[in-house]
C-alpha cells in the first residue's frame, strides 16, 4: 500500500503496471482493491491523502485547514468521537445543526473501489441529503473499509447493524463540479462536493 501510494501522487496519471509478460490465455491480473479505489476516487475528482500513522493524519488534517484557510471557521461534525481525534491540534468551531457550515467532518461505512464511491448512512449525515450539507468535506477513514463494489458495501452495512439498519444509505461518488456523469442510483440528483479523503492504516 505505501509503495503504490507513492507511485500514484508523484505520477497520478502514469500508475506503475507489472512489467512481467502474460500469457495470451492467462487471466488477466487484477490490481490490488486500494490501488482500484485509489484510481478511480481521484479520477473522480477526489483528494487522497494516504496516512501510515495518527501523527502524520493529524499533519494533514492541520495542512488542509492551512491550505483552504479554514482555521478559525464553523464546520459540521456529528461524530463527537471523531472530534476529540483531531480537536488536540486545532482549534475547532463545532456546530451540530448549521448546514451552511465551512466543511462537514465525518467518517464513512465504505469505500468502493469498483466506482471510487464512499458508502455513508444516516450514522454519518442523520435524516439529511447529501446536497444540503456543506460543499466542502473531510472524509476520514481506514484501509479495512474497502469493499469491491457497493452491492458487498451493502452488505457490509447490514452485518454491521444486524438489529437497527441504518436509514438514509447513499453514496457520494461525484467530486468534480465539471463532471457530468453520476451513473450510480444512489447518487442521482446529488451536487458534486470537494472532499478530502483521510485514509489511515489500521492500528
């Protein structure tokens, strides 16, 4: 995972393929679901920010803030747990009801590499549509939430939740404002978002 994250920031649109020579008739090789989710997110128009260690989450979570100015503004957070992981380095002006807030910081149930989609809930976003939340989002995340394709993130969420299903399943998939495409049927009338996504290995 370190080696091709690496790779795909110092040349995004040139990933390193297996130079080995195949067979005609061998099945073709499949690359790794991190580097499948990876290409396609920020085909999307995504952020990818790969982190080896809560330290070096904390830095670009501070250098995102820095780089957008961000520092002293209302964002929207629900997840009183994913505060305190980041509210020891900055400062934060937390609100839990104003839409229109700077950046929305949350966590996601998935992370589909077939479509580069993150698969969220009503335990990340409550009763309210992707297009009424800020347009600026700080995703955070960990390597053991890919999935292949959303119909096993679908799944994912129903063994995660055996008693209560969560409402409000939707994905957010579209992060370029110039793109037109929004194929998926739970992204369908969604506005695209400008979203940083934290990836950080599981401890």
């Amino acid at each position: 995972m370190k080696k091709f994250i690496k790779s795909f920031f110092n040349n995004p649109s040139n990933i390193e393929k297996d130079e080995v020579s195949e067979g005609r008739y061998m099945p073709k090789k499949e690359d790794p679901i991190e580097e499948r989710f990876s290409y396609k997110f920020t085909e999307n128009g995504g952020k990818f920010l790969y982190c080896e260690n809560k330290s070096e989450c904390d830095d670009f979570f501070t250098k995102i803030l820095e780089e957008n100015k961000w520092e002293d503004v209302e964002i929207l957070c629900y997840d009183d747990s994913l505060l305190e992981k980041f509210s020891a380095k900055t400062k934060l002006v937390v609100s839990k009801t104003n839409l229109n807030s700077k950046f929305f910081l949350t966590t996601c149930e998935f992370l589909v590499a077939k479509d580069g989609s993150l698969l969220i809930c009503a335990e990340q976003i409550k009763s309210h549509k992707v297009n009424d939340l800020p347009q600026n989002f700080i995703v955070f995340a960990k390597i053991s939430q890919f999935t292949e394709t959303l119909s096993l993130g679908l799944n994912g969420i129903k063994s995660k939740y055996p008693k209560n299903l969560p409402t409000n399943i939707t994905t957010i998939k579209n992060f370029n404002s110039d793109s037109k495409e929004n194929n998926n049927f739970l992204t369908y009338g969604s506005s695209a978002k400008n979203l940083y996504l934290l990836l950080l290995e599981d401890l």
